[in-house]
C-alpha cells in the first residue's frame, strides 16, 4: 500500500494520471476494495454493501433515474451523530465509527461488521445502553436480489439517553479560561529576537523564549499552512516558496548521498541542521523494519557509539550492521548481493528514494530554510490567507498589508494569537496544554472536565 501510494504520487508529481481500464489507480483500489469485503461473504446478494456515505443529491437522483440499470444499487437513508459544542466536551463523548474485527469479538451477536459503535469516551463506555435494537424485515427476492414480497417486518428502536452531570455552560467557560491563560503565557515569552535563553549569573537557564522562527514553522509542521498545497504553485507566494524548497532539497539530498557514500563523518561533529537529517534517516529506517531492532546487539561496540553519539557515522553503522544481519534487505530489494558494497549502494538508494516522497523529512527542510531567510515569515502568513485558512474579504486588510510590508509577520501573529484566529492548540508550541476538572463538593458530581487542545469529533 505504501510503495502504490507513493508510486501514484510520483506519477501525479509529473503529470501523469495512470488508469487501469479506464480508472484512475485510487478508483480501481476503492473496487478492488469493495470487490475483497463482497468476497468475503461470499458475494451473497442479500448481505448489503456501503459504496459511499454523505453523497450528493445529484448522485441520488442519477441513481434513482437509472434504478432500472443499476440492478441491486439502492439509496438508503441513515442516521449520523451531530455534535453540539463538540470541541468542548470531545474527550468526554468520544465519538463513533464503523466497528473493527477486535470489537466484532468481544460485542454480542447483534453486531455485524457494517455497524457502527462508539470507539471512545460516553459512546464506547455506554455503547450498550445507546445503541437500542436493531428492526428486521423478513422478503422474497428474484434472481437478481431484488425484493418482490415483504413477509414480516419488525422496527427498530432507539437506544437510551444517557445524562451526565457535565455543566456545559461551566464547561465552556473553563475550556475558555484555560486557552486564554496559554495565550498569555506565549504572547509573554514570544520574542522577535534570536534569544533563545537568558542566564543567571551562576550560568543555570533562566528564562526560555519562543522565537518567531518557531511560530512561523509551527504554521508548516502542525499542517495549517500545507506544504502539499506549495507545491501546486498556485500563487505567486507558493511558487517563490517552492522553488526555493527545490533548491533546498537538491542541497540536502546531494549531501546526504554524499555523506551516506563517501563523508562518514562521526555524529557528533555534523552540525545541527545535518544532525537532525542524519538520525531521522536512521530512525526512519527502523520504522519501516529496514533496521531489525531484534537482531541488534545493543552490547556492540559500534552501535554504543552510535546511540551515545560520539566518534561513530551512520555509514559506519549500516555497514556494520550489514555485516552482523541487523539489516533487513528484503525490504527494499529482491536481489541477492554479492558484496557488503553493493547491498550499502542498494540501501542510499532506497534511502534517497523514499525520502525524496517523504512530507515529514520535507518539514525538516522547511524549518531551516525559515531559520536561515530562505523562506520569510511574512510568506508563510500570507498562505494562511492564500490557502484559504482565513478568510481574504474586504473587510480584513491584514492579507493587503502583509503584501505590501506594512504589517510585520510578527505584529500578524501577535494578533492573531490574542484574537484565536490561529490557537495555541494549533501552534502546539510550548506551552500548549492544560487541564483541569471542577467537582460539586456536596455529592462530588463532576461539572466541568476539561483537556485542551481538543477536537472536533464530528470530524471523525
């Protein structure tokens, strides 16, 4: 699914659109999908299947149309959660979803795999008393499973309420309370200076700074500004980003190949920006299973040096790990090697491969380029407005100054950050959490619970 998911990217980077019988690969994926789920019972033609939800009126009305066609396709109405002031109480109700196979097992016999069950908070823990029972309806079909009699039929009935002795007014209000004290604790120690820390005089840290540099970034890695988005160049702000971020990647790759190949250079002496690229290789490659952590001997000499970050490259590390079996090369290669060297040539390659497709080593990328100028503060605020994340109307004439320079990036995030149009939950700088839970004294009911950031979960 990775390597097809990244192969359809690559083409679509290039403008291809491939098509397996006239379908895009994602289209014949979402059949091929269907097709397993029908297999599996068996393509029985009374056991339903859920193509699409939500979908528009203009499909309902072509499907209605053509019903005559579409043998066995119906259009069926259902119920969805709705909630209300969802963000505030979001880990309290948890939220619903189709049900797994691990809860298959341990629900009763009334569940079958199209249902949906709650999957945390309220709606997992009370899944029992909200879910009610389920009508029946006992037919004939044709050939072609269309119904043609109506035997017997039996409706279904609503689960029960369920109370809980949450206050949402106090609820909201604490929700508020806490995103405010956050806010005013970034905006205290947000600076636009490249002062990370001040010193006492006895050398010990005395305060720490949230540099503009780290907020203009947070917009990239928490995705509110997308670096998906740069990449279609739709305006002239992403396409200065991108160009430069080409640039970059070019640098990167070229002396990542080059290390990987030639430098071995020991950790401890690459620099900040070369570290970080450095071990994100090597923790990549242990999660994708490049890297058999169970076949490592953590006594080893060489991998001790690794981890202790001394006088030991990653170079040194995965050829010796080649050597002593630590490396899985199935994972990325059918071939047998004949040599150490060529299995190492085969693995830069499929290290300069996938990080080349990889968002989250480009982020790493994107926060030097922000750190050293390439990229200004002034762009990334722009896209929140370009991509559409704040609203570009008349009456905001932020998007204006921020073009022609009269307002700083700055001064922007400063405002933004007092107003809640961009939330300390968003940013998910330090600090960015709280939390706090108030209690009736007189029976010790819970009236407020609060966790932020929080969610939303009728996304979900």
């Amino acid at each position: 699914g990775g390597a097809m998911a990244s192969t359809i990217k690559l083409l679509k980077q290039q403008g291809l659109e491939p098509e397996i019988n006239g379908f895009s690969i994602e289209h014949a994926l979402m059949i091929v999908n269907l097709r397993r789920y029908m297999s599996a019972n068996s393509y029985n033609r009374y056991i339903s299947f859920t193509i699409a939800n939500e979908v528009s009126d203009e499909t309902v009305a072509a499907i209605l149309e053509n019903s005559d066609e579409l043998t066995g396709v119906t259009v069926d109405e259902q119920y969805i959660r709705r909630y209300v002031d969802s963000i505030y109480c979001s880990q309290i109700l948890g939220y619903t979803g189709t049900v797994s196979t691990s809860e298959l097992e341990t629900l009763d016999d009334s569940y079958d795999s199209n249902d949906v069950v709650g999957k945390g908070g309220i709606e997992k823990s009370m899944e029992s008393e909200l879910a009610g029972t389920k009508g029946s309806k006992t037919v004939y079909v044709d050939t072609v499973g269309r119904i043609t009699e109506v035997l017997d039929e039996t409706d279904s009935t609503a689960g029960n309420d369920v109370y809980l002795t949450i206050d949402i007014e106090l609820q909201k209000k604490l929700y508020n309370l806490l995103e405010d004290k956050i806010i005013q604790i970034l905006l205290k120690y947000m600076t636009n200076s490249d002062t990370k820390y001040t010193y006492n005089s006895n050398g010990s840290v005395n305060t720490v700074y949230i540099l503009a540099k780290e907020v203009y970034f947070a917009l990239i890695d928490n995705n509110i500004v997308s670096i998906s988005h740069i990449a279609t160049q739709s305006t002239d702000t992403e396409r200065q980003m991108y160009s430069a971020f080409l640039s970059k990647q070019d640098s990167t790759m070229s002396w990542l190949r080059s290390e990987l190949a030639d430098g071995d250079t020991p950790y401890g002496r690459l620099s900040e920006e070369q570290q970080l690229y450095i071990w994100y290789v090597y923790t990549s490659l242990k999660d994708r299973g490049v890297i058999n952590t169970a076949n490592v001997d953590t006594d080893d000499s060489v991998y001790k040096d690794w981890t202790e970050g001394s006088g030991t490259s990653l170079k040194e590390l995965l050829t010796h790990g080649i050597s002593k079996n630590w490396i899985n090369l199935n994972i990325f290669s059918s071939e047998q090697y004949t040599s150490l060297q060529e299995s190492y040539d085969a693995l830069i390659d499929y290290i300069d491969s996938y990080l080349r497709e990889d968002t989250s080593f480009y982020k790493k990328m994107y926060k030097y380029m922000i750190n050293d100028g390439s990229i200004s503060g002034r762009q990334v605020c722009m896209l929140l407005y370009e991509q559409g994340v704040l609203d570009m109307n008349a009456e905001d004439s932020r998007y204006a100054a921020l073009s022609s320079g009269s307002l700083g990036a700055y001064e922007f995030m400063v405002y933004a950050i007092t107003n809640k149009v961009i939330t300390p939950g968003q940013l998910a700088l330090q600090p960015c959490s709280a939390s706090a839970v108030i209690t009736n004294p007189k029976n010790g009911d819970i009236v407020a619970m609060v966790s932020y950031p929080s969610y939303d979960n009728n996304r979900l």
